[in-house]
C-alpha cells in the first residue's frame, strides 16, 4: 500500500492473519476487523482475489466479490453468493448496488 500511496487511507484498519487463529479460508480475519471497524458482517464487503479468500468472506456471512481480473480465474472464483468481475473500474457501481 506503500507503493500506491494508499497506506494513510487504510492506517488503523489493516488487520492481519497473525491477529487470528486461524488463516483463510476460516472466516477468521474477516470477522475479526467487522469487529473492531464496529460492524455487523451483513453490512461488509469483502474484495478478494483468490479461493481460500472468497471462501473465507462467505463463511464469515459477508458480501463477497471476486476479482477475476489477476491471478486466479472467474471460473474458480465462481463459488455460489459470489459476485465475480474482472474488471476494478465497475467495483465501486457493484459495491453501491449492494
């Protein structure tokens, strides 16, 4: 996030796997920062790249897309309550119509 010139907008909220007992795909992560951001997992969205995240955001009740458009395939991201996309330009319309 150093590179992207992101790491002001997210400080304080960047949770990680060594904060949990268990990595993805348990929902782990996922519930602990609904936690501390103080919401219910419903109301998250959940961006992920990769099976074991998607798995992850499903299992934890949250609302989950997957990234198509990188590393692994629209077809195995395809996992039922999914909303798959491959291109990030439409995330933010995808994340308001939610």
């Amino acid at each position: 996030m150093g590179k992207t010139g992101l790491f002001d907008r997210f400080d304080g909220r960047i949770f990680s796997v060594d904060e949990v007992a268990h990595g993805k795909p348990a929902p782990d992560i996922f519930l602990l920062a609904a936690q501390r951001m103080d919401a219910s997992p419903e109301r998250c969205a959940v961006i992920e790249d990769s099976v074991s995240g998607v798995t992850a955001g499903l299992a934890a009740g949250m609302t989950v897309f997957g990234f198509a458009g990188g590393v692994t395939s629209a077809e195995a991201l395809s996992i039922e309550g999914t909303i798959v996309f491959d291109d990030m330009r439409g995330l933010p319309a995808m994340l308001l119509s939610q």
